[in-house]
C-alpha cells in the first residue's frame, strides 16, 4: 500500500468489495489499494481505519448532542473533534481550524468538507446500490496535507452513517 502523501493527487474512489460485508477499501483510479476500513459492532457505529502511517477508531458517541471520537490507534490522542448533526457537523483541530461537513445536493448524492466560508476542499461523489461506491475530488491547493488523510476517512465514515440514519428513518 502507498502512503497517501505519495499519491500526487491521482483519483481516489472508495469501493464496498462486498455488499455482505461492511468493509471498504480506499483504491487509486488503477487499482492499487490505499487504505481500508473496517465497521465492526451490532450497531456498527465504530469504524477502525487502516492506512500506510494512518490508523485510527471513529466512535459515534451521545444521544442528543452527538459526536464523533476520532482516536489514533498509535498513540491514543485525538487529532480533532468532530460535532455531528444528522445534515453535517463542525471538524475541530486542537489549534482552532475548522472545517464543515455537509451535503452539496438535494438527493445527498454529493458531500464535502469546505472551509466556514463554503470553499470546497474534499468532495465525495456517491454511487452504486447494492456496493456503495465513491468518487474522491480533492482541491490540490486548499487541502491541508497533513489533516487530507483524515477527511477522506472520516468523510466516508459519516456518509455511511448518514446512509444508516437515512435508512433507519425510512
């Protein structure tokens, strides 16, 4: 597996190997494996996430107050704190940045993480019916390189989430 800083922006697609399983694999436009992730429990709203230099545990966490415990399996500390709404949420760095989450279309075909003031920086192109599928778009100049790995990650984290919800409402 590459790192993701070794990618040079080449398309990214997230793909659902199998429709039986709730794992997902992060693969280059030729194939080649990046990363995978891995929902496991009865509710499935933990994730663990595995890349070359990137491993980490998402956990939904709170009732009506919700939010995401993002934890680095290496080290146990968290790189951000992530409040989530069933529509979107706020991504918080420790140093005070923040990035939004939400929705860029009507049928929430389309997601992004975008700067406060709406600048898009990853977007997520949703697609298949029975194996989930995603398309990755990336603004080379706005994406942080360090904290990319993490909204890529966690981007595809909430959207199955949301999915879930969606699914559970109906």
């Amino acid at each position: 597996m590459k790192g993701l800083n070794e990618l040079e922006m080449q398309d990214l697609h997230w793909m659902q190997p199998s429709m039986w399983r709730r794992e997902y694999e992060l693969r280059t436009g030729n194939g080649e494996l990046i990363g995978k992730m891995n929902r496991r429990g009865f509710w499935r709203e933990v994730a663990e996430v595995e890349a070359v230099g990137n491993r980490w545990t998402f956990r939904r966490l709170g009732f009506f107050n919700r939010r995401i415990e993002i934890q680095s399996v290496g080290t146990g500390e968290s790189p951000a704190q992530f409040d989530y709404r069933f529509v979107g949420g706020k991504l918080i760095f420790p140093d005070g940045r923040e990035l939004v989450w939400r929705s860029s279309n009507f049928w929430s075909t389309r997601w992004a993480w975008s700067l406060p003031d709406g600048t898009p920086i990853v977007g997520f192109k949703i697609g298949g019916a029975f194996k989930i599928n995603s398309e990755i778009s990336l603004d080379p100049e706005l994406a942080d390189q360090k904290g990319l790995p993490l909204l890529i990650f966690l981007g595809w984290y909430l959207y199955l989430l949301h999915r879930d919800d969606s699914a559970a409402a109906a």
